[in-house]
C-alpha cells in the first residue's frame, strides 16, 4: 500500500504502518496531554493504542493464516488509524472457506479478551464495562473492553468488516457469488449512510463520519472485486495471453531493445538464452540501464533475474493475482521450458473491458 512503512515480517507476512496512522497517535498523544497537562498522559495514551493495534495485527493474523491454509497467501497487513488490512491475494472462491476465513479474526479478538480476563480475574482488577469511564482505570481492563467493543462493532453486517464477509459467505450458498455480493454490498452501504447521518447531525461525531465513509468505499470495493471475479470465471491464460511476442538474448545490446519499443507496442521484453527464460527486461529497466551506461551495454547486465511466470493452463484470477502482487506488468507464459506467450496488465485490463461491454449488451 502506498504512503507506508515496512514494520517488519513475521510468520512470512510482511506488517506494514500507513503514515496516516501517525496522525491518530499525535491526536491520541494531544488529547491525553490536554486532561491534565502532563507529559506521562500522553505518553500512556499512546502506549495504550500501540496496545490496541497489537490486538488488531493479531487479528488480522487471524484471518491470514486461515486463509494461508487454504493456500491463499497474504501480501501484507496495513494498520490504519480506523484498524488493520490484511490483503489477502484473493477471496476463497467456497462459501465455507470465505467464512472460516472470515471468523478467524473475530476469534483471535475473542481469544485476547478471555485471556484479559482471566488475568484481570487472577490479579483482582476491576473486569465491569464501566472501567471505560473511570479516570486512572487499569491498563488491561481497557484493553479487554476495547478488544470487546471492537469484537461487536467487526460483527456488523458490513463490508469491510468481518460481519460483512459472514453475510457474503451465508448468503453465497444459496445464490451466485456475485449477486451475494451485491447485497451485501447493498446492506453495507445502508450501514454507511446510518453512520453518516448520526455522526453529521446526531452526535456531530467526525470519526463516525469518516467510518461510514471507509464502509461505503470498502461495500463499493467488494462489489468491484465481485465483478471483476465473476469477468475471470472459468478464464485461463492461454485465452488472453499475448502469442506474438519479441524475446531478447543477455548478450544483445540494449540498442536493440529500443528498436524493439520504438517499432512495436511491446514494452517489456522476456530474455530467452538456450531456449529457457531466464530474465525479464522491463522498460523501466531499460530506461535506467541506458541513463546509466548506455545503448551499447548487454541485456544481461540490465534484466530482472528474480521473475515471475504463469502456465497457459493456470486461472487467469489466479495469475492475474500474481500478476499485482509482484509489482510488475508482464508475466511469461510458459509451457514446460517453452515460452508460448506473455500476460500483462495492459491486456488482462483490455480483456475485462470487452467482456464486461459484452455483458452490458446482454442485458
């Protein structure tokens, strides 16, 4: 995700801290300091979120190895001020999966609060809801509160929240994945509207105003993934891929590579040597490489060695998935040790285009 920051990796997936989180620890730090002037409140208001969001990465883990079960992997998981993403690289296709994947979270939050209380239980502190509006309360007792407030509030019936994936799953088997979707979809953006109209002229509440926001954008969000899975249905490869294609050698010269950009339309380049892929030259690369040393060096010298590539035969959601994961524009194509063609994103887009115009005049 853009305007972010690397955390670290664990368990293999990468935590990562959008810079807008930062403006909620500053609101966070500036609100406690203001109670009584004290430098200490401040900073225990901030340790107490940075608590919080622990709860929530781990939540978010929840939901990540569950779906890494099931073989769907996890690029990374975003903390944002209203909470955490964890992208996953697609949604299980299975009713059943999608709602394991979907209460796995809920189940890791509900899991910290019984352990809260039982800690809170063994040492003698205070375990009623009412801690939330006491002055000086202990440090767990709000945090097990919070984590239940959080548990109820990811219950609702709403994209993006876990409740919203239930509904999608529940309703998903008994009717086509799409038009589950749309419902849900439908139901979240009502949510949405409720929250905006409480928050503006309600409570005059702007963090409520700015969830229902995130709600509308992430219902009209899972419609759009909706859409554009149920575009790659039953789609291979070998259907959209690029057959005609232009190869490169590692001891070609990059002059030859703006020969080939300058009289064609393809922009980035497989380089094959003995009959095996074994780089790809993108034109960013090339660009770099010619600023750098100019047309008369090797290919070889400037090429990507670390590539990814698809198979003609493979779910064209699948590598289309792989495809924006790895940050780049076109894949290989290759059958056994023989290039057959080339995916990108310019082509995957054209095909969706097509087949959703194609639709529209179905209709």
């Amino acid at each position: 995700m853009k305007w972010s920051w690397k955390l670290g990796r664990f368990a293999g997936i990468e935590v990562r801290v959008h810079a807008t989180f930062l403006i909620l620890l500053a609101w966070v730090a500036l609100a406690s300091y203001q109670l009584r002037g004290m430098v200490g409140d401040a900073v225990g208001g901030v340790v107490f979120i940075l608590a919080v969001f622990a709860s929530v990465v781990l939540h978010e883990y929840g939901h990540a190895l569950t779906a890494r079960h099931f073989g769907i992997p996890t690029k990374e998981i975003t903390l944002l001020p209203i909470g955490g993403v964890a992208q996953l690289e697609r949604i299980p296709k299975e009713p059943q999966r999608e709602l394991a994947v979907a209460l796995a979270g809920p189940a890791v939050t509900l899991a910290i609060v019984a352990v809260l209380f039982l800690i809170l239980v063994a040492t003698g502190l205070p375990t009623g809801p009412g801690v939330l509006l006491r002055e000086g309360a202990p440090f767990l007792s709000r945090l097990m509160w919070v984590n239940v407030w959080l548990a109820i509030f990811n219950a609702i019936p709403a994209f993006p929240m876990d409740g919203g994936r239930v509904l999608r799953a529940a309703l998903a088997t008994r009717m086509p994945h799409l038009r589950a979707t749309r419902i849900a979809a439908e139901v979240g953006k009502g949510f949405a509207l409720i929250f905006g109209i409480v928050g503006l002229f309600v409570i005059k509440d702007p963090w409520l105003v700015l969830i229902a926001l995130f709600v509308w954008l992430g219902a009209a969000g899972e419609a759009s993934m909706a859409q554009q899975s149920s575009v790659f249905d039953g789609v291979r490869v070998e259907r959209v891929m690029i057959r005609d294609v232009r190869t490169l050698a590692p001891v070609d010269p990059l002059a030859r590579a703006v020969d080939e950009v300058l009289s064609g339309f393809q922009q980035d380049f497989p380089v094959v040597e003995n009959g095996d892929v074994v780089g790809v030259l993108t034109r960013s690369d090339l660009m770099r490489a010619l600023a750098a040393h100019g047309p008369a060096s090797r290919v070889g010298d400037a090429m990507d060695r670390a590539f990814a590539v698809t198979d003609p035969q493979e779910e064209l959601e699948d590598a289309f998935a792989r495809l924006r994961s790895c940050r780049c524009r076109t894949l290989p194509v290759v059958r056994g040790r023989e290039l057959v063609g080339v995916l990108t994103t310019e082509n995957v887009g054209e095909f969706m285009m097509v087949q959703s115009a194609m639709r529209e005049g179905e209709v």
